[in-house]
C-alpha cells in the first residue's frame, strides 16, 4: 500500500509540473522578439597577389615554341593525306608526340596569366 501511494505522489508531482509548464505562455498580445537568421557567409574574393610580370614568363621561349608548334602542325598535313592513302611515314607518331609535349609546357606557362 505505501509502495502505491509513492507512485501516486510521484504521478501528481509530474502532472503538476506539466501543466506549470504549459501554463507559461504568453498572453495574447504580447509581441513576439523577431526571429534574426544568421548572416551568410560569403567566401573572401582572392586576387592574384603576383603581377604579370612578377610569373617570369619568357615572351621569346613562348613566341619559339609556338612557332615550332606551327612549324609541325603545318608539316604533319601532307602526313596525314599520305596516311588516307594507306602510307604511315615514321616520323608522324614522334611529331604528334612533340606536338603534345609543346602544347603541354605552353598551356602551363600561360596558364597562371589567366587566373
């Protein structure tokens, strides 16, 4: 029996404390603080701290090995209207390999000027 009424007590305490809780509303009428959402966050904008001039770029290497890039690319077309034909010359594999290796390095020399 005195088990029971612990229990009991325990049950009267909790609803008390439930309904003070739910009693602690606002009154009607009473403004409500405004509801503020955070700030976005927007990312700081980095500009290139060195200048052109600054990345050491050679005019004249880049003016050579576009030129040179030129030179194949102009040797390679009676090439490949041979290779339409059904003749393969050796040396067209070894320029195509040339002219990737030069577009390579150029398109990593001019590269950090564009950003």
């Amino acid at each position: 029996m005195r088990l029971l009424s612990v229990y009991t007590l325990c049950f009267y305490f909790l609803v008390g404390c439930c309904l003070t809780a739910a009693g602690q509303q606002l009154p009607m009428g009473v403004p409500l603080p405004p509801v503020t959402e955070p700030a976005p966050v927007i990312p700081p904008i980095t500009v290139n701290a060195q200048p052109v001039s600054a990345l050491r770029v050679d005019p004249l290497a880049l003016q050579r090995e576009a030129k040179e890039l030129l030179d194949l690319f102009q040797s390679l077309q009676p090439q490949i209207q041979a290779l339409n034909r059904g003749l393969l010359s050796k040396d067209v594999l070894d320029k195509l390999k040339r002219i990737e290796k030069l577009a390579k390095q150029l398109r990593g020399e001019i590269a950090p000027l564009a950003k």
